[in-house]
C-alpha cells in the first residue's frame, strides 16, 4: 500500500457538512485504498483526536494528491511515517479513542489501567495536600520540605515501573544488567514523551509543563532535571534537601500522568465518570504541542466497505469489520 498524506485542511466540500468543519478539524490524513481514496479529518488542539465518524471516501480518479487538493484545499503535505493500519503495542496515538479501541490494540487490560489510576491518584491527592500549605506559584517553585521530598520519591519510584514496563517489551532488559537513564532515554522517541503538555487549572501564574521536553540521550539524567533532583535528594539528603522542590514534584507527577496515557490513553483519563477522570478534570488539562503529525495512526477502512459509495461518514457503519489494524511489538 502506498504511504498516507498528512496536510493541513483549508476548505470543506464534503456534501451535508458544514462549511466550516475544516476550522473545527485542520488537520486532514488520507491514503489510496483498492477502490477509493480515504479522508479523516484530525483535531487542532488538545490531544488531536481523529474521529472515525468523520472518515470521507470517494471513489479513486487521478491522483491522492490532487484529490486531497481539490477536495480539501489541503497544504503543507507530508508523507506519513507510519504505514496505514499499523499500530504499535503498548503506544497511544491519535485515532484511538474508544474502550474497545484501547484494550484491543494496546495489548493492555482494565486491572492493570485501574491499578495505574490508584497509584495516580494517591500522588495528585499527596500534590492537592502540598498545595494547601505552599502556594504553587513562581515565587513558590524551589521551596522545598520533607513532604516535597517525600512525593518527588514516590512520583520517581512510580515512573521507573512504567519506564521498567516498556524496557521490558523492547527487550532493553533482556541482558539482565541495571538499567539507567542510558537506556531509559532510548524510549523518549519512540513514546513520542515530549510531545505532552499539561497545565494546572487553577494555578495559572505556573507555566505549562512538559517533562520530558528535554530528555535526549545525550545528558539522560542532566536533562530530565526533576529527575536528576530525585536522584540526588534521595541518596544523600544532606547535600541534596534543597532539591526536592515543589517545582519538580509537579513535573514528576506530571511525567506519571504523561506515562499512562501514553500506557492507556489520554481519553480514560479525562473522560470517564469515575473518581479518577473528575480529580484529574478538577486539577489539569492536557494536550500534544509541537506535533509530528506524520507518525499518527490510520485504520485501514476494510475493502468491502470502501464499495459502499462516495462521501461516506463511516460513523454509520457498526463493527470491527469497517476498519482493520495490524498491532506490532513496541521495538527501540
């Protein structure tokens, strides 16, 4: 199959849609199936969920491109890195979004999401009480105590599991040595860590935060600065107390929630209605920033429903049968 498009959507001529739907949704990804060319039309903010209710097929004449041109005055086109119907293990992206979407693709089940989700809420409860007695502000940011401490050390300690997690289905602790952030930093790229932001609703004097936003292989511990004062605090506390600051311990808490979505997905963390979706609604937002879109998955629409006839929302069509994946093992 020929590699997928990724563009930026200017124009809308889908019949029965808005005008405007290419406001609402700018980013478009399209590939060329047996019979049809495929649209999907991809969020601008936020997590840049692309919704499959919005996938528009038309009946293939002349080339992907041009199509995608006319129909969509799409611009700035990119080839996609990722093959069409191909996900990763273990790897949320844009395009995953349902329940049965997540267990089904990311190799994952509900006992190991909602031991994920306790863990999570007992740091942001250990945060919510750190806040009652520190104001989180600029001023604030390298005050520090024996509770700061205590939390960056938790958060840390919890990262490592899901870090543990992936090194173990890329075989980087096959060797049976100690891992490091040597090799720790080898999963930033492939997790695409850096693309996450989160900011705290009602603190808006704090920054957005974005842990792993400097993590390179390079300097991995040096880098990833919260976690070097992890390190550091917890081995010689001493030398090291004034480390374990407030600062770090958001984006050490940060970086957990980073990790399950990347895990889990970031829509059953926001979006159910349990205690765990409404103490993160009620503390953060999240999102992506500075997104290579050309690494997103795409479902591949299965071939008997491409014959259905033009300009068709697939959201009509029930059933795994309309869209086909295939899931490969998380490799570094």
């Amino acid at each position: 199959m020929a590699k997928a498009l990724t563009y930026k959507n200017t124009k809308t001529s889908v019949i029965g849609q808005s005008f405007f739907l290419h406001e609402d949704y700018p980013r478009g990804f399209a590939y060329e199936g047996e019979t049809h060319f495929i649209h999907y039309y991809g969020l601008g903010h936020g997590f840049r969920n692309v919704p499959l209710r919005l996938t528009v097929i038309e009946k293939k004449s002349g080339s992907l491109e041009d199509w995608v041109k006319r129909e969509f005055g799409a611009e700035d086109i990119e080839e996609m890195e990722t093959e069409v119907g191909v996900i990763v293990k273990g790897v949320w992206r844009p395009s995953l979004y349902s329940y049965q979407d997540i267990y089904k693709t990311l190799d994952v089940t509900e006992q190991e999401m909602r031991l994920s989700e306790n863990a999570l809420r007992l740091l942001i409860n250990k945060l919510d009480d750190i806040f009652l007695y520190i104001e989180p502000c600029a001023a604030s940011r390298d005050v520090y105590s024996h509770k700061t401490r205590e939390l960056l050390i938790l958060a840390c300690t919890e990262l490592e599991n899901f870090w543990q997690y992936y090194a173990e289905k890329s075989g980087l602790s096959g060797s049976g040595k100690r891992l490091t952030t040597n090799d720790y930093a080898k999963l930033c790229g492939p997790l695409h860590l850096k693309e996450y932001q989160f900011t705290l609703n009602t603190y808006a004097g704090l920054p957005p935060i974005r842990p792993f936003e400097h993590w390179d292989t390079v300097k991995p511990t040096a880098s990833l600065s919260w976690y070097d004062a992890y390190n550091k605090t917890k081995h010689d506390r001493e030398k090291y107390f004034s480390q374990a600051t407030l600062f770090h311990c958001i984006n050490a808490v940060v970086a957990c929630l980073v990790m399950h979505c990347v895990k889990f997905s970031p829509y059953q963390m926001f979006a159910q209605t349990n205690a765990f979706s409404s103490i993160i609604n009620q503390h953060f937002k999240g999102g992506l920033v500075e997104v290579d879109y050309r690494n997103f998955y795409l479902f591949q629409v299965n071939p008997e429903h491409e014959k259905l006839g033009n300009y068709l929302s697939l959201g009509s069509i029930d059933g795994d049968a309309s869209f086909l994946f295939k899931a490969l093992d998380f490799t570094i």
